[in-house]
C-alpha cells in the first residue's frame, strides 16, 4: 500500500514537467512562427504598395501635361480626354480625369466617379498642394477602387487643378491570391478593403464577413487571448482560415492601410505536444525503468540465496568437468603428436621400401665399378713391375672414374634416404627427374623396362616450389608403382613429360592395364599387388600426395588410352614470392 502515494506523486511531478515543457515549447515555435509571419507580412506589404506605386507616379507625372492646360472648348476636351484613355489603357487604371479647383471633372476617361468630387478627402489633401490617396467602392460598377490626387500647379497661382488616377484593386491582388498565409489590408476605419482570401473582404471586428459586395453570407466569429507577448485569435464560421491563428499587424501610413496577417498555430502546437509527449514517454520510460529496477532487486534477493547455492553445486560440477577436459586436451596433444611421428616414420618408411626394391639393381651397379676396381689395380701392378709407367697412369685414371661415379651413387642413396624436413625452396625440377630416374635405372633394366624420359631443350633451367629430397621420393613411388603394374606383362615402357605453362605438370604413364578403383588409389594401405616382404604396403601413392599438398602442389591420376597416367602439379618459383 505504500506504493500508491509514491506513484501518484511521480505522476503528478511527470504533469507538471510536461505540462512546462508544452508552455515553453509552444511558446519557441510561436517565436520562430512570428519570424516567419513578420517576413510573409511584410512581403505582402511590399507587393501591395509596389503595385500601388505605379499609379501614384504616374498620377505625379501626368498632372502637369501640356493636354490639361486649355480645357475651355470641346475640342479641347476632347483631345484630353482622348489622352487620358490613352493612358488608362496602357496602365490598366479604371480611370484617369481631371478636376478643377471647385472638384468639378472637366475631363475624364472613363467617368467612374461622377461629376464633382469636392467631398473627397484625397481631393482636399491635392488642393493642399500634398499627395492625396483614398479607398472606395465605386457607386457605377461596385468595384474596389485606390486613388491617387496629384495637384498640377500653375505659374505663380498656386494650384489649378488636380489630376487623379483611379487604380483597379482586384488587379492588384491577382498575383497573391492564396499564396500566403491570410492577409489583410485594412482602412481607416478598420474595414478590411484588400485581402487574398474573398471571404475577409468588408468585414471588420463584430460583423459579417461578406457584408457587401455580394459575399457569401457567414458570420465570422473570433476570440483573442494572449500567449506570451503574442496574440492569438480562435476563428470560426470559415472553412478557409485556421481554428487557431498567430495575429500581427504591421502600419503601412504610405498608402493609409494597415497590414494584417493570420498564420494558423497548428504546427506549432504540434510541435510543442511532440516535445511534451517525447519527455512524458522519456520520464514514464526512466520511472517504469526505476520501478522494474526496484522490484528486480527485490526479487534477485529473494531468488540470491537459491542460486548461490545452486552455483555452488554447479562450480564443483564445473571443476570436475574441467579438470576431465584438460585430460582430455592433453590425451588429443599427445595423439596428434604420435600422429605426426607416424606420418614422417611413413614417409620413411616408404623411401626405405622404394631403397628396398631397388637394392638389387644398386648392388649391382656398386658391384661392377668395384670389379673394374680390382682389376684395373691387379692391371696396374703389373705394369708397374714392367715398368710401363703410362699404362700404370692409364688404369689409375680409370680406378678414379670408376670411384667417382660409386661415390656420386652413394651421395644420391644416402640423400634420398635421409629422414629431414626440408623447407620450401628452389628446386631444379629437371634435376629432380634425372636423380629419379638414375634411382631406378638398375631396377628398370632388371625387369625390362624402358624409360623414355627427355628434358626439354633450353639453356635456362625450370624452378619450381618444393623440397628436393621429398619430390624426388614422389617419382621414385611414381616409376617403380609404373614398373610394378608391368611385371606380368611382355611389353613395359614408361614414359615422363614435363609441361611448362602457368604452373608445372610432370606426367607420368605406363603401358599397363590401368587404375582399377580411381577413387581409392590415394588412401593409405590401398594396393592391388599381394601384400609380402618382397612387395609395398600400398603407402606410396598416399606418401606422394601428401609430400606434394605440403609444398603445395597436387596430384591426380587417371586410365589413359592404354595404361595408368599420373599428373604432377606444382608451382613454380617466384623470386619475389620468396622473399
């Protein structure tokens, strides 16, 4: 129950903070709205009295004119007259005459006002020797009329006469119709005479709008309160003009008028309730936020102490199930290093197999320089105890070929079977080939194999990315998995080409009886030959491919016209790639 009080004074505090927020805002765009009528007001003013300008200077330059001078006889008249309708034509005025000192018109274009205007206040303000203007609904055709009363001075007499241009108002108000907010132009005594909107015509404070002139007949009703230091008017009885209206007026003593204009305050008070309800759902939102706030604290202390125990439990749950998981990581560490070892015994090992089955062949050729050896020295003893020093020279010449050529074998085994990760570097790829095919010589021409392998003829040698050891392991695998597939077979040939385009492709093809299961021959223990001591493991195909994906090269294989053909692709060396 202690809630309530404390909510109805937030609500109460939140009414008086909008309530002040709406006053001051709507009185901010009441002050940007008036500056903004000021202007408007002001631009119709200037119209107006531009427009009115016109005839007032041309009432002042034609009072004077040689045609008004005589006026005595008829023809003189008429020369006048015909004047003057000149004039009024060419200026659009409804009238043009001339009157003499008496008010009497002697001359004029049009008639518009009668014969005597003596009783006319511009009239009297001319004999004076002064500008006279006036306002008036003309008797003849009902229409608004502006005059201008320029006195025409005669040498030394004073005034003789008064010329007066009558101006047409609704030709005036023709190019600012409905253009503006509601303005109005009232006279002397307080009735609207010029005005954008029809329905404000005649009507002053306390009577009808359309009062005469045959206006519609609707009473225009308003009330005035003040809103700061401004003045605001609550209209009814039209349809054109605002419920609510900013009124200001403006003094215009150059053509007798006073300008008046009516904004509607609409936008204005929207904006004002916009700022208002934006605070109100602000101060609701940070009051509904403090009291979810309160009643969460509220409830999180009742529901503290079931949790604290609840997360007790979970945390020894946690410790255990942490401590299994870093077991855990250390059993997968522990695995992927095994892993790792397994897969460079592999590689080992499939280089030690491929040494395997070529021992016989590298016997034989370490054999036979090793014979040649013995005998060239037993030759060259005895031609020592002859004393034929040139052929003891001879066979010691032949003795250090025959060396040479043992220990640049050797040099090749011992660097093929070196168990290294070799980084990524340069490689001679043509010599690559020619250190895998002089590997396999002796075991090709064992079992009868011919190899057609021919480097491609330039000066420049090919670079590719790789590592030199592990390239030359993946031919090796290449040609003897070739010269395997061939053994039951009389014909045997194998045959490697090197393309040089965008990337490096070395192609490798037998005559055999092809790939059995093309989509296996890459897995690792994946053989069709008998598995024995004396045969692979069927690791030599999933060795190369994965030497070739660790520089970054690849391999694929498929059944050609007749045999198996296999594809080597590798990048070639960019020296700016390497740095």
């Amino acid at each position: 129950m202690q809630r309530w009080p404390l909510l109805l004074g937030v609500a109460l505090a939140v009414s008086c903070i909008v309530g002040a927020t709406w006053i001051y805002g709507y009185r901010q765009a009441l002050e940007s709205l008036a500056e903004r009528s000021v202007a408007d007001l002001a631009l119709a003013s200037d119209r107006v009295s531009t427009q009115l300008q016109i005839y007032q200077e041309l009432a002042v330059l034609t009072a004077d004119h040689p045609v008004l001078e005589q006026l005595e006889s008829e023809a003189e008249r008429q020369a006048a007259q015909w004047v003057l309708r000149s004039i009024a034509d060419k200026t659009s005025a409804l009238d043009v005459f001339y009157a003499d000192t008496s008010g009497a018109v002697l001359v004029a274009a049009a008639g518009v006002t009668g014969g005597d205007i003596a009783d006319a206040d511009y009239f009297r303000r001319a004999m004076q020797g002064a500008l006279g203007v006036g306002s008036d609904v003309l008797a003849q055709n009902g229409r608004r009329a502006y005059f201008y009363a320029a006195p025409n001075f005669a040498p030394g007499a004073g005034v003789s006469g008064v010329l007066v241009v009558v101006a047409d108002v609704e030709d005036v108000e023709q190019t600012w119709q409905g253009s503006l907010p509601a303005v109005f132009f009232t006279n002397d005594h307080g009735e609207v005479f010029i005005s954008n909107r029809p329905e404000l015509l005649f009507w002053h404070q306390g009577q009808e709008a359309g009062a005469n002139a045959g206006a519609a007949e609707e009473k225009l009703d308003y009330e005035i309160y003040t809103q700061g230091e401004y003045e605001i008017w609550t209209l009814s009885g039209s349809a054109y003009l605002p419920r609510r209206a900013l009124h200001l007026t403006v003094d215009l003593p150059v053509i007798g008028l006073t300008g008046q204009i009516l904004v509607d305050v609409a936008p204005a008070r929207r904006l004002a309730l916009l700022q208002a309800a934006a605070l109100a759902a602000l101060c609701l939102a940070f009051g509904s936020f403090l009291f979810l706030t309160m009643e969460r604290r509220r409830t999180l202390a009742e529901a503290n102490a079931v949790l604290e125990s609840r997360v007790e439990t979970r945390t020894r749950a946690l410790q255990s199930t942490n401590s299994q998981l870093r077991r855990e990581v250390s059993e997968r560490q522990d695995a992927e290093a095994a892993l790792k070892k397994a897969q460079e015994e592999l590689v080992q090992a499939g280089k030690l197999s491929a040494l395997g089955q070529m021992s016989a062949g590298i016997s034989h050729e370490l054999n036979q320089p090793l014979m040649a050896i013995q005998q060239f020295a037993e030759n060259g003893d005895a031609f020592l105890q002859r004393g034929q020093i040139d052929r003891v020279g001879e066979n010691l010449t032949r003795i250090a070929g025959m060396s040479a050529r043992m220990a640049r074998i050797i040099k090749t085994l011992r660097a093929f079977s070196r168990n290294e990760n070799e980084p990524m570097a340069r490689v001679d790829l043509v010599q690559v080939i020619n250190t895998a095919v002089e590997l396999t010589a002796s075991r090709l021409e064992t079992d009868a194999v011919t190899l057609r392998w021919s480097p491609p003829v330039g000066a420049d040698p090919i670079y590719a990315w790789g590592g030199e050891v592990r390239l030359t392991q993946v031919f090796v695998n290449l040609i003897n998995n070739a010269a395997d597939a061939m053994l039951g077979q009389d014909s045997r040939a194998i045959t490697i080409t090197l393309e040089a385009g965008d990337r490096l492709a070395v192609v490798v093809s037998d005559i055999g009886p092809g790939i059995k299961e093309p989509e296996k021959m890459f897995d690792p223990f994946y053989s069709t030959k008998v598995v024995s001591s004396s045969e692979g493991m069927g690791l030599g195909l999933s060795i190369s491919y994965g030497l070739l994906q660790s520089f970054g090269g690849n391999i694929h294989g498929r059944n050609g016209t007749r045999g198996a053909v296999f594809t080597v692709e590798l990048d070639r060396w960019n020296e700016d790639a390497a740095i």
